[in-house]
C-alpha cells in the first residue's frame, strides 16, 4: 500500500523515513569529519558535498511533511499512556523543526560566504537567500553546528524509542515503520 492508513505506515512514508534517516545520520557522521579533523587543501570540495546532500535533506523533508499532512498517522497500540502520547509527538516535531531549522542555517551560511556552496552537484546553482558577510557566515556555521549537536540527541532519542517500543513493550511500533503491517 502506497499510503497511510490509521494503522500502518504506507511504502511512500517508509522509502521517506528511511532514506531521511540515512542521509540525516550520513550528514551527522560527515559533518562531524569535517569539522574535527585536520582542515585539508580540498575542504571546500567536501563542504561542497555536504551542502549539495543537505539541498536534498531539505526537499525530501519538506516533501515528507507534506506527505504526512495529507496522510493519516498511525496509532499508536491501544492502551498507551498519555505522556507516550505526548512524548512521541512533541519528540516528532522536534525531529522535523530541527532538521528543518539546521539545513536552513546550512543554506544561510552557503550565500553568506564569499565563495557559496549554490552549486548543486556541477548541475545548476541553487537559489541563495543570504547576501556574502563573513561574520553572519561565521554565525550560521556556528549555529548550524551547535543545531546539529541537538538534532543527533533527538535522532538518539528517536532510536532508543524505538527499541523501547521493540524490545521493552514488544509491540509493533518498530516493525510498521520497516514492514508496514500492523499485526
């Protein structure tokens, strides 16, 4: 099934989920390299790259928002407690608000540097919304760094849910997201 339904994650929200989950932890992982290992005569190459995969981080997130919108969510199992409830959408939202808020300030600080980071793979610029200014450059990176600090706590959090959901309370909360089926 290629959409949601009030029990199951359809395959259009899973191929979303899991290919955002890839390129997210990628980026968490190569940011990281990028930035605490010893500078190279090639790092704009590599800053290039990072900014090139996280254009597509931001579309596909603003493509699974949509998606999700206009798609139903599944419920979570019968008989669970409120504050689950509650800590599973507020930990949701925080995963899109700050994935969305740290590839924003990513793409603030490409136009804010003199040389930009626009071009998309050698294939066509992309649009910049920031004007060159080194010390609003230095700002974005600065907070786009400390942004992705928060977002690999939240991506932490989201897995030990999971395995919590898988291990702990043994319900299929986990193996929707990966087989689609609820029972």
């Amino acid at each position: 099934m290629f959409r949601n339904t009030k029990t199951n994650w359809g395959s259009a929200s899973r191929a979303l989920h899991w290919v955002l989950s890839i390129l997210i932890i990628g980026m968490l992982g190569y940011g990281y390299w990028m930035n605490h290992f010893t500078a190279r005569s090639d790092r704009f190459f590599y800053r290039s790259i990072h900014a090139d995969i996280g254009y597509v981080i931001l579309l596909l997130l603003v493509l699974r928002i949509v998606w999700r919108l206009f798609n139903p969510s599944p419920a979570l199992p019968s008989g669970t407690p409120r504050w689950e409830r509650a800590a599973a959408w507020i930990s949701h939202f925080a995963l899109y608000l700050v994935t969305f808020v740290v590839a924003m300030l990513g793409w603030a600080h490409s136009g804010a540097r003199t040389q930009d980071y626009s071009s998309f793979f050698g294939l066509f610029r992309v649009l910049q919304f920031t004007s060159p200014d080194r010390a609003a450059a230095h700002a974005y990176e600065e907070n786009h760094m400390w942004g992705a600090y928060i977002l690999a706590g939240l991506v932490a959090l989201h897995l030990l849910a999971s395995l919590y959901h898988h291990f702990y309370k043994r319900d299929r909360v986990l193996m929707r997201m990966v087989d689609g089926k609820s029972g």
